[in-house]
C-alpha cells in the first residue's frame, strides 16, 4: 500500500490544508462579490485579491493547493478561449511589431528599476537585477536563492507589483474610459453538454503536454489554446457557465492574494517603500512604450495597456477576460515577455550582478 501511495504523481491535500483553501475561497468570494455589487471594474478578481489579502497580513495562515490551483487555471484558461473569434485571429499581423517593443520595454524597466533600488534603497547589484525583473517568478525565486540574494525583498516588490497592477488597472482604465466603469455582464451563451465535455478533454489532454515539456504556465495555456482553436475554427459556439468562470476569476484573485500569506508583517513594511519606488520607474517606463505603440499602430489603447503591464501572466489574462480585451494578443505578449525574462535574467545576472565568488564568500 505504502508503494502505490508513493507512485502517484501527487500528493492529496491534508485536512488543514482543506481548511486553510475552503477558508481563502470564501473570503475571496466574500470579497469579490462586494467588488461586483459594488460596480467596481474587475471587481470579482480584484475584491477577492483584496479581501484575502488583508486576511492574510492581519495573520490567517491562507493557501491554496496545487490541484485546486491547477483548476483554476484551466478554467481560466477555458474561458479566455471561449471570446476568440477569427476577426481576433486576423489582427496576428500587427503582434511582431509591438512583441520587439515589449522586449525593449521588459529591458528598460528592469535596469531602470534595479538602478532606483541600488541607488536609493541601497541593494545589492543581484538582488536588484531579480526585483526588477517583472514576471517569472518561479524562475526569479530559484536564481535569488543560487546567487544569496535578497529573497524576502525581492518577494515584497514582485507581490506588491502584482498586487497594485491587478488592483489598479481596471480603475484606470475606467477613469480613462476605455474600460467599463461598472462590472461587464458575465452573460455569454453556455456550450452544449457535449461541447462542453470536449472542452475540458482537450483542455486537460493540452495541458498535460506541454506541462511535459515544461512549457511556461503550461496549465493555463494549454487550455487557453485549446479553447481558442475549438472556438475560433466554429466547432465549439459557447463556453462555460457563467457561475464556472466567475469562481475562476474569485480563484485567481485569491491565489494572488494568499501570496501575503507567507510573508511577514514586518518584512512587508521594510521594504514597502523599495517596492512602490521601483514599481513606480517600471510603470514610467512600460508607459512610454505604450505611448509609442499607440501612436503607431491601430491596437487599442486598453488592450496594449494590459499587454504592457509589467504584472502576472494568469492575473493579467484574467483581468483582459473581465474587462472584454483582445485575449490573443495580451495572452502573446505576456508569454512572449515570460520568454524574454526567463531567458536574459540569467545573463543580465551573470554580467552585471555580483560574480559567484562574492556570493560563495
């Protein structure tokens, strides 16, 4: 028996853990459905965040297991398929343009925000570098922890950059009007019993692949692709119930928000002002970029906004499926951002961060 239990690929969650993921959903939905009553843009994602968020700084032990998260995602995923269209699909001419601006803007923003910190906050080469990266933090966490970096900084300035982008984006761009000022309905047509069935088959079966090949946010993005193929060649019309994707947006936004959860309240408050700092010359620079992409191509000035914004993958398509912008291209540009990070932070590290005798000394 012993030998079964250690051959499956995972581990079932224990009662503590059950407890600990029943409690940050409901306090994600608690805080999410008072955002959508509210009227507040990206309110489900954004109030779940928030709400559990709070929870977790006042101390609430808040987590949620990988096979839960795993499922949001794919739901995730599903839906932001679902909206693909081949009217979507014909604007692919105009992505290699503004995908070699975003590379430019990824570099910019992350020498420019590793410069604030050594200069202001007095960090250290690496460790600024890895704080200033915006994105890939899996990859950022293992580098920080190979080179003795800073890890509790870094993690405080990557989580509060998601945070606030995820929180603030939706209002700016209701302020700016661009974005609806009030929650968009969540009404769309539900795919048929069947179609739905094969939705989540070939989502799941996608998925599986590339997470095999360790393809980046392979969970989200094999069902993403998966549905957007289905959809945007007419075999599947519909998508998920409307309840289905209103839990995924609560789910995302709690994950992010459950992030605060491992950190302490005093480690937070040491480096806040480093993270509001160097978000703030990442945000300056994202923005220039943005102006130039605006100025030269017909894309809309929302949908380049969340494609350039320097915050998490899953939050960001998550937001660009509540507030109706263009899944492809935000979806395109931040894998295509994920790569740029994944691949150059290491060299930019290795050149320009401390040499490995200094960190071995």
């Amino acid at each position: 028996m012993k030998q079964i239990t250690a051959s499956l690929p995972f581990d079932l969650p224990s009662r503590a853990a059950i407890r600990s993921a029943v409690e940050t959903l409901v306090i994600g939905a608690a805080g999410g459905l008072v955002f959508l009553v509210a009227n507040l843009p990206g309110g489900l994602i954004s109030g779940a965040m928030i709400a559990v968020g709070i929870a977790a700084i006042a101390g609430r032990q808040l987590a949620m297991p990988a096979m839960l998260t795993q499922t949001v995602l794919v739901l995730l995923g599903i839906s932001i398929g679902s909206v693909v269209s081949k009217h979507l699909i014909q604007q692919v001419s105009t992505y290699p343009f503004t995908i070699a601006l975003l590379a430019a803007a990824t570099f910019c923003a992350t020498f420019g925000s590793s410069y604030y910190l050594q200069r202001v906050h007095g960090w250290d080469r690496t460790s600024a570098f890895l704080a200033g990266s915006p994105g890939a933090l899996s990859q950022i966490t293992i580098l920080a922890v190979e080179r003795g970096a800073d890890l509790p900084g870094i993690a405080v300035v990557q989580t509060m950059r998601v945070i606030i982008l995820t929180a603030a984006l939706p209002m700016v761009l209701a302020l700016a009007g661009v974005a609806p000022s009030a929650a968009p309905s969540m009404t769309t047509a539900i795919a048929s019993p069947l179609e739905l069935f094969v939705l989540v088959i070939a989502s799941l079966a996608l998925s599986l692949v590339l997470r095999l090949i360790k393809f980046p946010a392979s969970w989200m993005f094999g069902a993403m692709i998966a549905s957007s193929v289905l959809h945007g060649g007419g075999w599947i019309e519909g998508g998920l119930p409307n309840w289905v994707r209103g839990a995924a947006l609560i789910g995302i936004g709690a994950l992010i928000g459950s992030r605060f959860a491992r950190m302490k309240v005093k480690t937070l408050a040491g480096h806040i002002h480093a993270a509001l700092g160097s978000f703030a010359v990442a945000i300056l620079v994202s923005a220039i970029f943005v102006g130039i992409v605006v100025l030269t191509t017909h894309v809309k000035f929302s949908d380049v906004v969340v494609a350039f914004a320097p915050g998490a993958m899953d939050a960001m398509l998550a937001l660009a499926l509540t507030l109706h912008i263009d899944p492809i291209f935000v979806g395109a540009h931040h894998l295509s951002r994920f790569v740029f990070v994944t691949i150059a932070t290491p060299g930019i590290v290795h050149l320009f961060g401390r040499t490995q005798d200094d960190v071995d000394d």
